[in-house]
C-alpha cells in the first residue's frame, strides 16, 4: 500500500497533537505517582540520549521494580540485543 503524501502529514499531525494535548493539563508531582505491577526496566549501557539516573528515579516509584543493564545496547535495546 503506497501512502500519499496528504496521508503522511495526516499521520504526523496526530503524532504531534498527541504531544500537545499532554501538555495541555499539569501533570501531579511524581512524587504522587507510585507503579504497583511488578516492573522492569531494560537500558542499554551505550544510551546517548537518556540519563543513566532516569533508571534509579524510575525505580524510586516503583513498589516491586527491577532493572536490566544490557551492556552494548544503546537507546533502542530492543534492537540492539533482541536475545538478551
């Protein structure tokens, strides 16, 4: 299926209005957000656009968190290291 070009920019306006409308209300300090399933966290060691201490922040609001260094993956772990 070959997508117009007014199709794409369609599909590009709803990724970015996505964005906005979460920008539109505040959102509660995290300190008032707690994650209750059990959760895991995967981040790759050679990461380039996040913090390594987002991890440790993560986990702070976690009842029952976990994290999963992959030590040659990057930002996109599932691509890097699909086996792991």
């Amino acid at each position: 299926m070959v997508k117009t070009g007014a199709r794409r920019i369609t599909m590009l306006t709803a990724r970015i209005n996505y964005y906005r409308a979460l920008l539109r209300k505040p959102l509660a300090p995290a300190a008032g957000y707690r994650i209750a399933c059990p959760t895991l966290i995967i981040w790759g060691k050679r990461d380039a656009y996040a913090l390594p201490e987002l991890v440790e922040a993560s986990l702070r609001i976690c009842d029952k968190g976990r994290s999963a260094w992959l030590d040659q993956s990057t930002y996109w772990v599932q691509h890097d290291e699909p086996d792991e």
